[in-house]
C-alpha cells in the first residue's frame, strides 16, 4: 500500500495550487493523509476527487466549511497499521512522550503545523511523522511531502521528498 502524506498546504494563500510532483504522488498512491491547514475547501474537493482513499482532519486556519467536514483528530488501520492523524501536537520539547500517551493504541501518529519535516519513534513504539509544507517552506530549505509504503504489517521507505522552488529555482 502507497501512502503519501502531507500537510500546511495553506491554498491559496501560499500557493495557488498543489506542485505538480506532488499531485502526480497523489495519483499514483493507494491512500492520502492531509493534516490540516488546507484554508480553502476547493483543495478538499480536488484531493477527494483525485485519490483513491483520502484521510484528513482539520487545522487551525481551516474555518467553519472544512471543520463541518474534517475531524480534528482521524484513525485509521491501513492495512494493519494504526495510524492517527492529528494537525498540533504542541511545543517540540516532550513531543514523543506526550503523543505516546495522547495516542497509546496507535503505530504511526501523522501531523502538521510547524511546517518542519519530522520522522521519530516515541519510546513505546509510535512513530511520529509530519511532512513538512509543500507550498510553505517557511524557514526550511525546501517545501516537502512524505511517501511510505506498509506492507507485511509494517511501515517502510517513508521518504522525505523536497520540491524544486517555485519558478524552478
């Protein structure tokens, strides 16, 4: 199974659509998890469309249309893998420890917000993955998305992937 994952898409306020690798990601994946800070419904319409499976929630930009819609906080078992998907999980400092007991049933607990890659394993075993922005790198050097894969009951080759500048630079 295919995952991509990504989050603070912030559209359009950061850009005025996803990058192009990205959607190709998309549409080649079997699941996508979003989490959170889309701003504008129109980016949830064409994620649903374009998926084959969409797994999202809520941030803290998202007003009243996407929150009616979204959960704040989404669980899934894919393919044997609980996965928690989750927009704040607050300060850096302590962040493995509070995830693991905010989300002890879980293997894998994907998140957004700070707009900085993140791929670490909590004491108990949950995984923490957050993608970083694709279209808000802030002071990242690039904009990212994450893919993984879960087969044989495990998650495997999450990759980090940076897209070029827009204007190609």
């Amino acid at each position: 199974m295919r995952l991509v994952i990504t989050a603070d898409t912030h559209l359009p306020k950061r850009a005025r659509e996803l990058p192009e690798p990205l959607w190709a990601a998309v549409d080649a994946a079997d699941v996508v998890l979003h989490a959170g800070d889309w701003v504008d419904v129109a980016l949830l319409d064409a994620l649903d469309r374009r998926a084959r499976r969409l797994v999202g929630v809520y941030g803290n930009n998202d007003g009243p249309e996407l929150r009616a819609r979204l959960p704040e906080v989404a669980r899934v078992e894919l393919a044997g893998i609980r996965v928690a998907v989750v927009h704040e999980t607050g300060p850096r400092a302590g962040r493995e420890a509070r995830c693991a007991a905010r989300f002890p049933d879980c293997d894998v607990l994907v998140f957004g917000h700070s707009h900085i890659p993140w791929d670490t394993v909590a004491s108990n075993g949950l995984r923490l993955l957050n993608p970083g922005s694709p279209t808000d790198r802030r002071a990242q050097p690039h904009a990212t998305y994450l893919t993984a894969r879960v087969a044989a009951g495990r998650l495997d080759r999450v990759e980090l992937h940076r897209l070029p500048r827009r204007g190609g630079h």
